[in-house]
C-alpha cells in the first residue's frame, strides 16, 4: 500500500468515530486512485514500463480491496459501538 494511503488510514484508525475513519480511508481510496492514474502518465512518458505499470495496478487494486474491506467492517459495526 503506498505509504499516503498507509498514513491516512493510520491516522484514520486513531480518530474515535466510525465516520471519521471511515473519512480517512475514503481519502486513502482517493489516493490509490491518484496513484493509478500516475503510473498511466509515467508509462505515456516512457518513465514506466508497461508491465511494471500493470504490476502497480495489481497492487493497487489489492490495496483498495483492502480498503473497502476494512470500511465494510466499519459499516457493519453498530453505531453504539463506537461511542
């Protein structure tokens, strides 16, 4: 995971309410989206190899999996929970 996405789901995980982390990882999402759509422009300006670009979206595509994971368990919990 890169490590904006990892620092934001970090800071995500200590703020005491459900939709304050859940904030945080929607944030994250957006950066791994973000990072997605870098690793297209470096392959467009011959910074990237086109398989290392498919690599990262592999990856990429494991982080957000991740992520909704984790934010599907935080819509699971009951709100009362968290208070």
């Amino acid at each position: 995971m890169c490590e904006v996405c990892h620092k934001n789901i970090a800071e995500g995980f200590g703020k005491h309410t459900r939709p304050d982390k859940m904030h945080f990882c929607r944030i994250a999402k957006g950066s791994l989206y973000e990072l997605a759509d870098d690793l297209i422009t470096a392959v467009d300006e011959g910074y990237l190899a086109l398989d290392q670009c498919n690599y990262g979206r592999t990856l990429i595509e494991d982080a957000l999996k991740s992520t909704n994971g984790y934010i599907g368990y935080l819509n699971s919990r009951q709100k009362s929970s968290w208070t």
